[in-house]
C-alpha cells in the first residue's frame, strides 16, 4: 500500500469525556484506502469509542469523522444507517443470533437492506462461506460453532454487504494460536476485496502479521502512528514500553 494513498475516512480533533474521566483528549489521524491500521493502546482508554463513535454508537464531545464529504458525528440516525452499509463492525465475540443458522445469521443484513433475490443471497452466502472456510456450514447454529469459527462467521457477515471500511474491535481476543493465525489470514483475504479496516487490538503479534500501519493510543492521544517497521524501530520509551508488553495506562 503506497503511503499516498487517498484518505477514506478523516478523524480530527475529537475529544469524548464519560463523567469527569477524560478519554480521549485531541484524536487526530487518517485510515488510507486499502491499508489495515492497527489500533493498540491500555485497557480502557478508548480504542473501541473511537470505533463507536465511527458508526455512530457514541457521539463524541466535540471533533469530525469525515468519511465521504460529511462529518458522521453529525448525522441524525436515519443518515447513520446509511453509512452503516458501508462501514461493517466486526464485534469481539461475533454477535451472532444464537436463535438462527448460519445462513439465516449471514442472510439477515441482505433481507433487511438489500433487494437481492434468494437466489442472488444463496449465492452471496456460499461466497462468504467459501471464503472464511466454512462451506457446507449453512444449517449450523452457532451454539454447534467453536469461537473461532463463530468469529469467522461474525467476519463474514459484516462484510456480506460487501462495505469500503470493516472496524474490528479485538477479533482475536480469547482465540488459541491456530485460530487467531486463521483470523488474520481471513483479515488479509478480506482486504484482497478493495476495503480498508482498523483492527483494535492487544495481539501485537497478529497486528505484526497484517497491519500496514500502527497506532498507539496513550493518555487520550496518539502516541505514535507509522508502518509497521518504523513502530518496530520507534526510540520512543512508550512506544517502546508498549512493545515490551508493559501495559499502558
């Protein structure tokens, strides 16, 4: 991905306070077209608000979340689910309806806001099935699905409405090695569809493995933010105290 890439989304300035504990405090940064920026910072230090505040679940104090001409704080929420169509939150636990199959889970977003025939919507499942290594799972609760299986599923329904931005908030979260190496390969082959995504996370590793560039949140502002190398070579004692494994308050 070329460092000149044309900006998709553009965060400046926002600040969200909850109570009198300051969150985040002067939020400024670009997401590039086609890169996975991963988002690292403490427990609790706002990470997923900023996610939120993206797709409109928090409304931060004051700031802008460009993203196609419009500042997205400002939408009312019939403007937000517009913008929800094209901008696809991946939970940490995969928000899966435990009540449907797996086909029916993937078919919800399609019957809700799409015009596709069942045809067009089998067609679009079998797609996602094959692509997160899942085919022939159709039938399946999610109960009869391990985590990282029902992450996968998760993944491929938020990208089902095939979306220019995907927001991962700790996808690998409670996953074993081999299924976090799965998840991050399916992030890869995601990314290989045209979109861009911030993949918050605490997994340095799988962060290493498929982001273009890092960020590191600390007290309310970004700390740091480059590719991947430069972070590795950073001579910042945060940043360098964040890669040791220090926990960052």
């Amino acid at each position: 991905m070329s460092n000149n890439a044309a900006s998709v989304i553009t965060i400046k300035n926002l600040h969200k306070s909850f109570g009198s504990k300051t969150v985040l405090k002067n939020i400024n940064y670009d997401l590039r077209k086609g890169e996975i920026l991963g988002f690292f910072g403490g427990s609790g230090t706002g990470k997923s608000v900023i996610l939120r505040s993206i797709i409109g679940l928090e409304k931060p104090d004051s700031g802008e979340i460009i993203y196609e001409g419009r500042d997205i704080t400002k939408l009312n929420e019939e403007q937000l689910v517009e913008v929800r169509k094209k901008i696809a939150y991946v939970f940490q636990n995969g928000a899966l309806f435990d009540s449907m199959t797996v086909e029916e889970n993937l078919a919800y977003p399609l019957l809700e806001h799409t015009k596709l025939s069942h045809d067009e919507i089998r067609a679009r499942i079998k797609e996602m099935l094959d692509l997160i290594g899942l085919k022939g799972s159709e039938k399946l609760y999610p109960a009869s699905l391990s985590g990282g299986m029902q992450k996968r599923v998760g993944v491929a329904r938020s990208i089902i409405m095939k979306p220019d931005i995907i927001l991962y908030d700790e996808p690998t979260a409670g996953l074993d090695p081999y299924n976090t190496n799965r998840l991050v390969d399916l992030m890869a082959k995601v990314r290989e569809l045209g979109n861009s995504s911030i993949f918050v996370t605490h997994d340095l590793p799988a962060a290493y493995l498929v982001a273009d560039r890092i960020a590191i949140l600390y007290q309310g502002v970004i700390r740091a933010i480059d590719t991947t190398e430069n972070i590795r070579k950073s001579t910042d004692p945060v940043v360098q105290a964040f890669l040791a494994g220090e926990e960052l308050k």
